[in-house]
C-alpha cells in the first residue's frame, strides 16, 4: 500500500495567482517526481528530485518550479498560474538504487482548473 | 527519444470475457510495469516485471515481459465491471540519469459494452 498525499485534490484559481501544490510521502522513498496528465491521456514528466536538495527537469517542460528540503516533502510552484497550466498534476515516489524496488507509487493527484 | 506503442487504445468488454493488450518498445528495457488509473485518481501499480520472460500473475491479471525485452503484455481473465478504467504500460531501460525514469505508454481504455 503506497503512502503518497497530495493537496487540495481540487483547485479553482484565477489567471495569474501564485499557486503550490503539495506532496508528501511516508515511505522513506529518495526519488520524488511531477508528472503532469491531460484526462485520459499520457503521463509526462515535469519533474524528478534523488533526495534531499536535488531537483531535476522532466522531459516535458515546464513553467512550475519545485523544491526539495525535506526526504518526505516535494512541493511544486507555479508563480503566475495562466489557463494553459489547467491539467493534472500527479506525485510519484520510489526508492533509489534498488533495483526490485525502484518501482513507482503515486498519488491521487490535483485537479488544477485556471481561469 | 524513446517511446512506447501501446495498443489497442480502447476497447469495449463484456462481462467475463478476456482482456488482452500490449505495449512495444523502441529499444530494450530492464524493467517493464502495469498501472491502471480510474477517473480521477492517480495510477495503481498492477504489476511489476524485471526479467525478460518473465509470467506473473496478480489475481485475475497476469503480465509477461517480453523475451526481446521490447515488449510486454497484459492479460484480464473473466473480466468485471469494475475492471473499466484506463490501463497503462510503463517501462525504463536503466537505473541511473534519466535511463532510471519511466517512459508512459498512452493508456488503453477499458469501457463496458452497453
């Protein structure tokens, strides 16, 4: 059973609020990512972190920004949100470095609506 | 880059009927991974392979890696209503750099006839 949160599940905001989207993980899991999903469509990497202060880009790029302070915490931003920022943003995790565990588990993910 | 085919992208099942879809890669992976998400959730890791030739089974799911280590495949048996949702394939060819990230297949939809 994974335990991977993610905060709110839904969000509703106007065309250029700040915005941070949260993701926690239980599992004591090194490597953390951002995928961002359209209904029903593919899944696309925006971001990855190894642990604690790494942060990496995705193969889709992004104008959301992430950090990593905390094993268990990987935040991602959005400074100025616009409308074609609406999407679905979903937080993965898995341990590092092992090969049969190196298996991803995610979150519920956040509805993200700009108008 | 890489990619993946993953076919078919929908399909309509009865009840108790079997299920079956593939994915097909580009170049060869060490680890290959099931998910399925229902709507508004995020994927649920089915199954989980790591060695060419590989069968394993997860109740009524049962996965095979691929023995050229390009493919993979999923079999539902006596599929249920709420078997419906979108499946996904996943795989990566390395451990470390980006080779350790997962490349998404583009989801196979599960509906019920009506």
């Amino acid at each position: 059973e994974a335990d991977i949160y993610q905060t709110p599940r839904y969000l509703v905001i106007g065309t250029g609020k700040k915005i941070t989207l949260e993701c926690s993980q239980t599992m004591g899991h090194d490597k953390m990512y951002w995928y961002q999903q359209d209904p029903g469509m593919e899944l696309h990497l925006i971001h990855y972190s190894y642990g604690v202060n790494s942060t990496e880009k995705g193969d889709l790029s992004s104008e959301s920004t992430v950090s990593r302070i905390r094993t268990e915490h990987f935040p991602l931003t959005l400074e100025s949100a616009r409308p074609s920022h609406t999407s679905q943003y979903l937080c993965a995790s898995s341990e590092f470095g092992r090969k049969r565990t190196d298996t991803q588990y995610f979150g519920p993910g956040t509805r993200l609506t700009v108008l | 880059g890489q990619q993946l085919n993953q076919s078919p992208q929908s399909m309509f099942i009865q009840e108790g009927e079997d299920v079956s879809m593939n994915c097909t890669s580009s170049s060869i992976f060490n680890t290959w991974l099931w998910y399925k998400q229902d709507p508004g959730e995020g994927p649920v890791l089915l199954i989980a392979l790591y060695k060419a030739g590989e069968l394993t089974s997860n109740g009524r799911l049962t996965a095979q890696f691929g023995i050229t280590r390009k493919d993979s495949f999923l079999n539902i048996s006596a599929s249920i209503p709420s078997d419906v949702g979108i499946y996904f394939c996943a795989g990566k060819s390395g451990y470390g750099g980006s080779q350790g990230n997962l490349i998404f297949g583009k989801g196979t939809k599960l509906s019920v006839k009506p």
